[in-house]
C-alpha cells in the first residue's frame, strides 16, 4: 500500500515537470541552488561576525581586568599589607598624604582636611614629657680663700652691693657705701683700735658716706695682744655673696674664723709673719636664707714681740 502511494506520488511529480517547459525547469532548478548557497554563504558570514565580536569583547575584557588589577595593586613606595594593618590591594583614602619621614599610613583620613595639609598632631601624654628641672639648691654653703692683697683697693668697683672702711680719720672712724645694702655690721671685738696711716695698699672710692670719695688712702686701723681683734657679720640674702676682707699683721699670727649662724664648721685661715708686716685678701663666698649671717673674727692668735704685736683691718665689701 505504501509503495503504491509513493509511485502515484512519483508520477504525479513527473507529469508537473514533464508539463514545464525546459527553461522554467532550468531556472527553477539554478534558482533553488542559489538561494541555497546564498543562504550557506550568510551563514557563514554571520559565524565569522560572531567570532570577530567575540574576539573584540574578549580583548576588551581582558584590558579591563588588566586596569582594575592594576588601579587596585599597592602604589609605589607603599608598604606591604600587615605593617600597618591595611589589607593588600586596599588604596589610600582621599585626601590622605602620607606623613613626611614615616612609612605606611599612619591611620584614617580626617574629615574636613584641605590637600596636603595634616591632621593635628595628639597632645603629648604627661609621662612622655620630661621631668621638671629641681629648683636651684638654697642650703647654705660656706668657702674661704686667701690671696696676696693688691696694691690699689677700688672699693666702688669691688663692693657692688656694699663696703665699709675704717681709719680715714683715727681709730674709730669709719666710711660705708652711700646707698648700699648694708650688709656689712661692724660687731666691734676685744681690744682697743688704732688708726694708722703707713699700709702698703691704697684704698679709693667715689660713693662713701660720710666722706664721698677718697683717693689713695693708705688708712686702716690695728688692736694689739694675742686673743684681741676685730669682728663683723654679713647679712644672708637667699642668693650667692662674695665678701673681700682687706686686712693685715705686724709681728704676729693673725687668724680668720668664718662661720655661719645656722651651724656647721668653723672655716679658719692663718696669716703669719713674725719679722715684719703682712697683707692678705681673703675671699669668702657663702648663701644664706634672709635672717642668718656670716660671722667672721679676725684676731691675734699669737704675737712675737711684746711691743704690740697686732693684727689690722683697712676694709671690707660684699658683692
């Protein structure tokens, strides 16, 4: 049955062609074969456009990803991930320069901030600021030296804050600087004073009271016998002093005690000549709170003739 349909359809297919004529069989068969081949050549040039596409999209992903691969890489000169705790690949926030000498970045960015210009720098913590330097000592302290006396005494120059003299008129005379601190106290001493006239130094001033100035003056006084002499205090200011004591001997020993009246030791320094005379300066630098003083006595320790062996005293200045 089947094959008889198929040759019923077999001739009724070629009774329509038998029916064309040769020319329309011709083109129809040449028309079928182009449109075919048209077709396959479209085909293929849709599948080259697509590859071509393709390829395109494919170069431009592959830039892209090479960009952002190299936008999110760590900037030159930054530190590795881990030194200070930013992970790798993540960029600085904007406006955020890095601080100058330092390596990595130093923290997040600050709100408000222009470019280039840094956050304030933190207050220091109280333990990383250095200890207060300790207030200058105020203890008393005491030194006594003693030099050769110079020949010319400039008592204006030397007594900066005060300075008596004693002899320019006879044994109890005595001249004191006009406006000083007066500092200096004559507390007196065992033995009657002599003023003289033949000391080797020259004493001058040019602020005194009550004689103004004075040029020259060879005047002093002196006490005779051993255990007599001369003593003198000088006020403690709370600040550093520098006493020079202008004083001599004639055929005896003379000795210097300086102490202080808040206590400790006694400083003592000898003058001696048994033959002739001696000078001496003697310098003492002390501090002392207001309220207390230096003490100083000068004194014949001992004497070598009985013809009045002395110790003697021209002048005294603080400064």
């Amino acid at each position: 049955m089947a094959d008889e349909d198929r040759v019923r359809a077999d001739s009724r297919a070629g009774g329509e062609q038998s029916d064309m004529p040769a020319s329309h069989r011709w083109r129809a068969v040449n028309a079928g074969q182009t449109r075919s081949t048209l077709r396959r050549i479209a085909r293929a040039r849709q599948r080259r456009r697509w590859a071509v596409e393709g390829l395109a999209v494919l170069a431009c992903l592959a830039a892209l990803g090479t960009y952002l691969a190299t936008r999110s890489g760590p900037e030159p000169g930054d530190d590795l991930a881990g030194r200070s705790g930013v992970p790798a690949g993540a960029t600085r926030p904007s406006g955020f320069p890095a601080a100058e000498g330092r390596t990595g970045d130093v923290g997040p960015a600050t709100p408000g901030l222009r470019p280039r210009q840094r956050p304030p720098s933190p207050d220091p913590t109280p333990s990383a600021s250095a200890p207060a330097a300790p207030p200058p000592s105020t203890a008393p302290t005491l030194s006594v030296s003693r030099a050769e006396a110079p020949g010319e005494i400039d008592l204006t120059a030397v007594g900066s804050r005060d300075w008596m003299h004693w002899g320019l008129h006879g044994g109890t005379s005595s001249v004191r600087k006009r406006g000083g601190s007066g500092e200096i106290v004559d507390g007196g001493g065992k033995g009657a004073r002599v003023g003289w006239d033949g000391n080797q130094e020259l004493v001058s001033w040019r602020d005194g009271t009550p004689e103004r100035s004075e040029s020259d003056s060879s005047n002093g006084v002196y006490t005779c016998g051993a255990g007599n002499g001369f003593s003198l205090a000088i006020a403690g200011s709370g600040e550093p002093r520098t006493v020079q004591v202008y004083a001599g001997t004639w055929m005896a020993r003379g000795r210097l005690d300086a102490w202080l009246s808040t206590g400790g030791p006694v400083s003592k320094v000898r003058l001696e000549d048994p033959y002739t005379s001696q000078s001496a300066q003697f310098t003492i630098r002390f501090q002392l709170p207001k309220g207390a003083r230096l003490l100083l006595s000068w004194t014949v320790e001992k004497a070598f003739t009985p013809h009045c062996g002395n110790v003697g005293l021209q002048a005294v200045a603080v400064r």
